[in-house]
C-alpha cells in the first residue's frame, strides 16, 4: 500500500533528514519522476527521480558508484549503515 499526500502537506524545501532517525531503519525513497512528484509524495519518503539515478544515455543502466554515493549523501542517507533498509518506489503499482 502506497499513501500519498498532498503538495501542501509535503516540505519539498526541507533540508534532507536522515530517514534513519525519522522511520527507524528504513528509507523510503521515492524514484518517481518530478512531475509525478509534484501530484503528492509519501510521508517520509525521500524524493530521488530515477533519472538521476540511470545513465542519461542507457535507463537499463545505473550511474558510477561515486555519483550514486553523493545522491545518497546529499539526502543524507547512510547507505554504508547495514541495519538500514532502502526501498525504492517507483509508483508504478507492482
């Protein structure tokens, strides 16, 4: 079950949290597009677009290491945490 919420209830200016101390263990990042994203988000979520994370020239192939690092830095993700679980949502419904 995906819960969105609206535009007016989402702080898209908010300085990046870590999702660790907000939902335990977990991080919810949501991939959808910007457009997509301006419709509504999902409390706690993570807003990081798909394209930022596949290659502009191939969408079946992720960006280098070191890029995907500063995504996950730059929104304050410990991604190098082992207990910390992150899932992706692409709002695709599957």
């Amino acid at each position: 079950c995906i819960i969105l919420c609206y535009l007016d209830d989402c702080d898209r200016n908010a300085e990046p949290k870590s999702a660790k101390k907000e939902s335990g263990n977990t991080v919810i990042l949501d991939t959808r597009g910007s457009g997509f994203a301006r419709k509504g988000c999902m409390p706690s979520a993570i807003h990081l677009p798909y394209s930022k994370i596949a290659t502009a020239t191939n969408s079946l192939v992720i960006q280098p290491k070191a890029i995907l690092e500063k995504l996950f830095e730059e929104r304050g993700i410990d991604y190098l945490d082992p207990e910390l679980k992150i899932i992706l949502s692409c709002g695709s419904g599957v």
